[in-house]
C-alpha cells in the first residue's frame, strides 16, 4: 500500500509541476526499481497509480466543465458518449504505468 | 540476463512506448499528450468560458476596458486606435485562433504542411492561382496606408501577444487533433485572409464560366445560345431601379466588334463535360428603407450576407469604440475593423456583385516555354517559384509562369487539379489587382453619412459587392462596387486570345460610372444578387447573376407598406415563399387535371402557397416534380450526358415552361409522335411520386421538406461531432431566406437608424471557436427559429445595462 501511494504521490506532485506524461513511465519504472517490487508487483502498483491517478483527474476534468468536449472528441473517434473517455485516459495510463512498472520490476528484481 | 542488460532491455522498451505514444500514428494525435487531464483534451473545456477580470498586454499604451453581453460579444473601449486594434486582435485569437491561423494557411496554400500529400493538390491550386502573390501585392498598397497600416500592426500585435503566452494545454483543440501549433501573425496572413475571401466570392460560377461556354458555342447555333444560355437572366428587376438615368459618358471598349459567335478554341479541351451542380449560387439579401416607409420616420437596413455555413463561425460579432469611431456589426476573424455593421448614425451591408471579374486567356508560348506571343512579337514570362512543405515528404518545388496576363494556372505539361480550368491559359482577374479593400471597411467604421459612406467605397476592388447605406439623416443608397473590366459585348464569356491586344480588358469602370441609386422615389432599394443595371447601362457587365426570385419577391414585399418597424423586417428575412411556384405550378396541375391524373397529391400541391416550410410535404414533392421535369427537358432538347452542355439556368426552365404547351421545343424528335408540355408535365409527376418513394420510403413525416433537404453545419475539419449535421429548416436556395444543404444566412442583421439606434441580428453559430464552449454553436438554434435578438450598442464604456454579464480590463504590462 505504501508503495502504491508513494507512486500515486509522486505522480501527483511531478505533474503539478510539469504536466507531462511522461512521468507515467518514469516514476512507476523508479518506484518499482527502488523498491525491489518484482516485475507482477511493479506492473500491478504502477498500473493501479497511473491509472488511478489519469482516471481521478479526467473525471474531474469532465464534472468541471469538459464533457461537451469530452463528447466531441468521442466522436472523433468513434467511442459513443464522452463518458467513456474518462475510464479510457484511466486504462491508457494504466497500461503504460504497467508496462513501466513492470520494466522497473524486471531491472531490479526483489532480493531472495 | 545480466542487470545492464535487463536496463538495456526496459529502457528500449520504454523507449518505444514513448516514442509510439509521442508522435502521431496515421491520422491518431500522439495519444499520450493527446490524453494527458494536465495539457491534452481535457485542458479545452469550458475554462476558456471563464472571462478574465484583467489582461496585461506589452503592445497597450492606455487601459482599454471590455464589457461582455449575454451573447458573449465583446463591447471594446480604447482610448486611442492603436490600442483598439491590438485589443481586437487579442480578444478575436482568444475565440477564433485556429480558425484564422487555418484558414490563412489555406489561402497561403500550405496546408501540406499538416496534411500532408493529401493536401497538396489544394496547395497547388492555390499557389498556381496567385493568391499569395496578389495577397503580397495588395499588402504593399494597404501598408502605403497610414491608417490601414496601424491596424495591420496593431492587430497582428495583439494576435501575437495571445499566442505568446500560450502552453500546449491552452492551444485550441484542433491543433491537438492535428498534431500542430499557432503560428504567429503578419499583416499578410490577414491580406491572405481577405484575398482567399475575394477568390471564393468571384464566384465558381464565374471561374469556369468559359469552358462550359465552350461547349455551347461548338455545339449550337447563334439563336439557341441566345435562348438558352442568354448573357442576362431572362426575368427580374434589377438592382438600380429601372429607368435611373445615367448621368455620365461612358468610357468606350477597345473595340466594339462583338464576340458572343466567336468559335471555340480549337486548343480549348472541350469533352469530356463539365459537371453540372444543382445547388444553387451562393446568395446574399440586403436592403434598405427609407423614412417615408417606416412607422419611425427613420431608414431601416437589413442584409443577411448567405455564405457557405460552418463551424467555427464565418463572422464574429463585436463593438470596437475609440475617439474616432464607435461601430458594431461582424468581421472576419483575423481582420481588423468591422465588415458588416452600423455606427450611431450609419449602417451598411453587403451582397456578392457576381459580375464576372475572371477571364482566361489562350498563351502561345515559344518552345522553351520562355516567352509567349503578344501583338508582333514576344514577351517574357516570369517564372515564380512555390516551395510547398509537405509533411512527411520531401518539399515540392512547383514554377508557376506568369504572363502580363496573370498567372498561367495549369500549364500542358502538368496534370491540370481542376478539370474545368483551360491548360496553357493565363488566370487575369481584378483580384490580382493591387488594391486596397480594408481602407474601405475602416473608413465605412468611422463613417457618419452615406456621403462619408460613398466615398469610403472608392478605390474598393475585389471581391465585388453591393454596398447598400442609410444613415439617420434619411438617406439611402445602393452601389454595385468593385473593379469591373470594361468589356465588349460578349467578351469574356469564351478563351480570349492572350497574343491579341484587341483582346484585352480596355481598363476599369470608373467609380462614379458604376450602377448606383440614392433616395429613389419607390422609398426602398435592394439587391438580392441579380443583375446590377437595366439594358440602358451602357456598360457591358455579365456574370452568374441570381435568378428572380429572392429580388423581386423582396421588392414586392416591401412595396407592400409603408410603416415598416425593425422587427417586422425579421419576417421579411425569413420569408420562405418561392414566387417560382404561383407562376408555374398551377399550370401545371391544370395540365395533369386535364390529362385526368389522379392523386391526392395534387390537392395537396393545389392547397400549398408556396412556402418551404420545414413540416410541410408539398415543397418536397414540387421540388422533386421539378427536377424530374428539368432533367427530360433538357435532355430531350439539348442531350446534355451527350453533348457535355452545362444545364441552362432554372430561370430559362421556367420560361420555357410558360411557353405554350405546343411549343416545338418539347417534342422529342427521335420519335414520330409530338410530344407537348403535357407529356413531360404527366410522365415527370409519376416519374416524382417514384423517386419520392425510393429516397424516403412511404408517404409520411419522411416525406417532409425538413427531412428531404436537411442543413448542415460543419466544422472546417469535417470532423460530424464538431459540427451540426441533419437540421431541419424552413426555406430554400431560391427563397428570401436563402437555405439550402450547406449554405445560409451567415449574419442576419437589422438596423432602425433611429436616436438612439437599434439593431437585432443572429448567426448559425456561437461566438467562441473552442468545441468544449457552451458559446460554440449556442445560436443555431434561434436561427434555425428565425429568432433575432436586439443589438446592444453601448455609447460609452461605463454605460450599464442588464444584458452585460463581465467586464475586462485590458492594461499596458508594466
């Protein structure tokens, strides 16, 4: 847990600061390595804490104000409602803070 | 596996996503900034509705203060020009920045630079046209202009201070989905702006007017060209009332032979033909009414300028006040000033001229292509390179050649982008011209009188316009303005020969030569894009003039009254009667009554008043009957999938339909029978009911003019989700409210020149630019309605009022 919230953390503060994604790679392949987590460990908090943290803003995003937007781009690409853009920007940042969770897990593996 | 190793193997792997998720796949934007809440998508919601309380800007001198109505249009107070102007551009960007960045990377022709190939052929088009090269000629001139030159600079300040202070998550939306960004503006983006107006408003029609010309003049005799293709439309009023006298003597052509029986270039490609289109012109309403018809004594001006309709909106609405000029109305975004509009004692408007300012001439180029034939010798051609920046591509170098004519648009060793242009032929037309037509637009900003008004019209070229004024001193005035070719009779109408001096265009129609009407004795005038002047006007003006209808049914209505008020003329701009049909359909029906046709369509087309009403079936079925009767006409008399001939105007249709029913003109010589009027009335009314049948299923709600045309809105990307798509709408092309599937009124506005004035108007749109706004298409549907809503014109900036929801107060950065 404390893991995941530390991930979750740094994900928050980074973005705040500079709001790019590239912290979903960087920071879950950093925690997982740092910790030690194994690379099913790392895959599963890293994918938890980005997809968390993408899925929490963008329903925000969309309750302050961005779902006629949110309904326009669906319709760009095809999705029904802008709803479900929402779960969508969580499992897109879910999959990459998997995969990096998941790489970070592999370079340092957790000690026997 | 080694830890470098294992490194080495997640940093590629990492590697790879960023780079997939970075950078666009196919038409995808690159998903992850696309996606990221912090700076993709999620960052265009409605946060750009919030209106600032305070905006610092280095190029401000003094405080400019900004009051926002309910409609979210923005009253701009500034204390010295300069100032308003860089204001303007500030505010403008802040709505509407991708729209005018895009729309002037078209008219430069560089879309491939976001597009990619898929845009080059447009690019090319551009390019081989000259707009950028007329837009850099024209730039000269206006910035030769002090005043012109101030707001040039100062708007494009004001537009660059917007983007400079833009993150990636500010930027519109579009160039998030185009994987794009801003790029800064220059005087000449807005004289690109201005030129790629003029080229759309000169009109298709009038582009590729002498190929399809060509066709007819191989194909038929001097007589059938004359009935069928006639240079003036055969029914209608003009625009200056006819019997105005004029008072001026003309300035003679080069040479007055004629060629309307001049045969087809033999080099002129004239299969295979040229492709008929059944929507109708773009069209264009405005008139004006003076004292003597109205209940307040005062003029009335109304003009719904009819364009091709779209998401972002074609106009943006604003007052701008300085101590030179307070002025409300609609501009373009990404000019300075007002377009269309009204001062405290001045309104003006505008509809398309529609008289042909573009000819091609036939070059005879030597063999290297470097000089081309004139008179008795040679000339040199000029050669101007375009490099077109492709995305993903390596840059296209394209020569275009350029004769004392124009440019020579498609040359016979290119493939030609648009078929109906000649090969080997030189584009000349008035829009090439250097000219000024902002100084125009600043000046009427500031004007007080029609005289005032008047004169702010002269030096105005391109794209021609009839200017319609009233002020609040009484007067009224109607000008068809513009840089119009004195011409012999007929020329223009084929290829003229470019080595022929005699061929030329014998210079310009003075101003004060050009037709014109003030105060007439009838009380109104108006224009409806018909023809500008009766047969007395000793000029020979042609074009692709509109038919009858919107002008005549506008003049008969105003007839009508003499105590009109402004909201009554709302009525008028919505009137949806065709005044085609009381003329021709109840000959119609008599005939098929004759013939005994039963249906129970006929009573409902007997009982129809002629109005294209939204929840009505008989203007689908008339409509339908129509083209099915037009179609075997004229492909019984003139084989036009045979003999590539362009359609004739529905005006020649409805003549001939008055013709009597035994005229030789509707037998069908293949057979040995004679066939009459009633043969084609029967046979195209049950071919109709068929048709109707097969497109919209059973009779029924189907069957209703709002669901057989709808209206689209769409946004300049195509993407449907940005735009309005499927509306159901009273009226049609031929209608006072001109709409059809993809155009409309674009600005419908009213002007009382009352003291104070009043003013109502409407768009199909929203002031604001951004998809994500409330503001983007908030209006569409009390225009679909017919709704206007009253104009707040403020006097002054601390002036209170109800409808005033925000205030701005714009200051010089420290």
């Amino acid at each position: 847990m404390i893991f995941f919230l530390l991930t979750l953390l740094g994900l928050i503060f980074l973005s705040l600061i500079v709001p790019a994604w590239i912290w979903l790679l960087a920071v879950p392949f950093l925690s997982a390595c740092l910790a030690r987590m194994g690379w099913k460990k790392g895959a599963f908090i890293g994918a938890a804490a980005a997809g968390l943290f993408w899925f929490g803003a963008a329903a925000i995003a969309y309750i302050a104000g961005a779902r006629i937007v949110a309904d326009r781009v669906a319709g760009v690409f095809g999705i029904g409602p802008g709803l479900v853009l929402v779960p969508l920007t969580g499992f897109l940042a879910a999959l990459i803070g998997g995969i990096s969770g998941a790489a970070g897990g592999l370079v340092q593996p957790p000690k026997q | 596996m080694k830890p470098v190793w294992r490194l080495f193997c997640a940093f590629i792997l990492l590697a790879g996503i960023f780079a997939g998720l970075n950078r666009p796949i196919s038409s995808l934007p690159p998903l992850g900034t696309f996606f990221n809440p912090f700076q993709g998508f999620w960052q265009n919601g409605r946060q750009i509705d919030y209106l600032p309380l305070q905006v610092s800007l280095l190029d401000l001198q003094r405080p400019v203060i900004v009051q926002w109505d309910k409609n979210r249009v923005p009253h701009l107070f500034a204390e010295s020009d300069a100032d308003l102007y860089c204001a303007q551009g500030y505010l403008v960007a802040r709505d509407r920045l991708w729209q005018m960045d895009m729309q002037t990377r078209a008219a430069a022709g560089c879309l491939s630079q976001i597009f990619g190939k898929r845009a080059l052929e447009d690019d090319r088009l551009m390019r081989r046209i000259g707009l950028s090269w007329a837009a850099e000629k024209n730039l000269n001139t206006i910035m030769s202009d002090s005043l012109c030159r101030l707001a040039l600079d100062s708007f494009s300040r004001g537009v660059n201070a917007y983007i400079d202070q833009l993150d990636f998550r500010d930027f519109p939306l579009e160039y998030k989905l185009l994987n794009d960004r801003p790029q800064p503006w220059s005087p000449l983006r807005t004289a690109l702006l201005l030129k790629q107006m003029a080229w759309y408003l000169t009109g298709y029609g009038n582009h590729v007017r002498e190929k399809r010309m060509a066709n007819v003049y191989a194909t038929l005799d001097s007589a059938d060209i004359e009935r069928f293709y006639p240079d003036r439309p055969p029914l209608g009023e003009p625009i200056v009332p006819a019997g105005t006298p004029w008072r001026f003597s003309p300035v003679p052509p080069r040479t007055d032979c004629e060629t309307a029986d001049q045969p087809a270039d033999s080099q002129f490609p004239i299969r295979p033909a040229v492709p008929v289109s059944n929507e109708y012109a773009l069209g264009s309403n405005n008139w004006a009414v003076s004292g003597s018809r109205t209940r307040s004594g005062a003029p009335i001006l109304c003009n719904d300028p009819h364009l091709g309709l779209g998401l972002p909106s074609v106009w943006y609405e604003m007052q701008l006040s300085s101590p030179h000029q307070n002025v409300y109305g609609v501009t373009f975004p990404g000019a300075p000033g007002i377009v269309i509009g009204f001062t405290s004692s001045l309104a003006w408007g505008v509809t398309n001229a529609e008289t042909d300012v573009a000819d091609w001439f036939r070059i005879y180029f030597t063999s290297n292509r470097s000089t081309y034939r004139y008179a008795d010798g040679f000339r040199p051609v000029t050669a101007r390179i375009e490099t077109l920046q492709v995305r993903g591509s390596p840059a296209l170098i394209d020569t275009v050649l350029h004769t004392h004519h124009g440019p020579v648009v498609f040359s016979r060793d290119k493939e030609p982008t648009d078929s109906r242009m000649p090969v080997d032929a030189a584009l000349c037309w008035s829009g090439h011209r250097a000219s000024n037509e902002l100084a125009t637009f600043l000046w009427l900003n500031r004007a007080a009188t029609v005289s005032e008004a008047d004169s702010a019209l002269r030096g105005y070229v391109s794209p021609g316009q009839n200017f319609i004024l009233a002020d609040a001193d009484g007067n009224i005035a109607i000008r068809h303005t513009g840089g119009f070719p004195i011409r012999r009779k007929g020329q223009g109408r084929l290829l003229l020969d470019g080595s022929d001096p005699s061929d030329e265009w014998s210079g310009w129609i003075p101003f004060d030569h050009l037709p014109a009407a003030h105060n007439p004795r009838q009380g109104f005038l108006s224009s409806a894009n018909q023809i500008p002047a009766d047969s007395t006007y000793p000029y020979y003006l042609s074009g692709n003039y509109f038919a009858f209808e919107r002008g005549n049914r506008i003049n008969e209505i105003l007839h009508r009254r003499s105590d009109w008020n402004g909201l009554d003329m709302a009525q008028v701009q919505r009137d949806v009667l065709n005044p085609d049909v009381p003329r021709v359909l109840p000959r119609l029906l008599r005939i098929l009554l004759q013939k005994g046709v039963i249906s129970a369509w006929i009573d409902t087309l007997e009982t129809w008043n002629g109005e294209y009403r939204k929840n009505l079936i008989a203007p689908s079925l008339y409509e339908a009957w129509w083209q099915e009767l037009e179609s075997s006409l004229w492909e019984n008399h003139l084989h036009l999938s045979r003999t590539g001939l362009p359609r004739p105007r529905w005006d020649v249709t409805l003549k001939m339909l008055l013709q009597p029913t035994d005229d030789p003109f509707f037998d069908d010589s293949s057979t040995f029978e004679v066939e009459t009027l009633v043969h084609w009335t029967t046979r195209s009314f049950e071919r109709a009911l068929e048709v109707m049948q097969q497109q919209h299923g059973e009779p029924g709600a189907s069957w209703r003019w709002g669901e057989v045309r709808k209206t689209d809105i769409p946004h300049l990307l195509r993407f449907p989700s940005f735009g309005r798509h499927g509306l159901s709408v009273d009226g049609e092309g031929r209608t006072v409210s001109a709409v059809t599937h993809r155009t409309g009124p674009t600005w419908c506005m009213i002007v009382e020149l009352t003291r104070p004035v009043r003013a109502w108007g409407t768009y199909p749109g929203g002031q604001s630019g951004h998809p994500g706004s409330l503001f983007y298409d908030d209006r569409i549907d009390g225009w679909i309605n017919g709704q206007v809503e009253e104009l707040l014109y403020l006097e002054n900036a601390g002036d209170h009022h109800p409808w005033l929801i925000a205030g701005t107060r714009m200051e010089a950065k420290p």
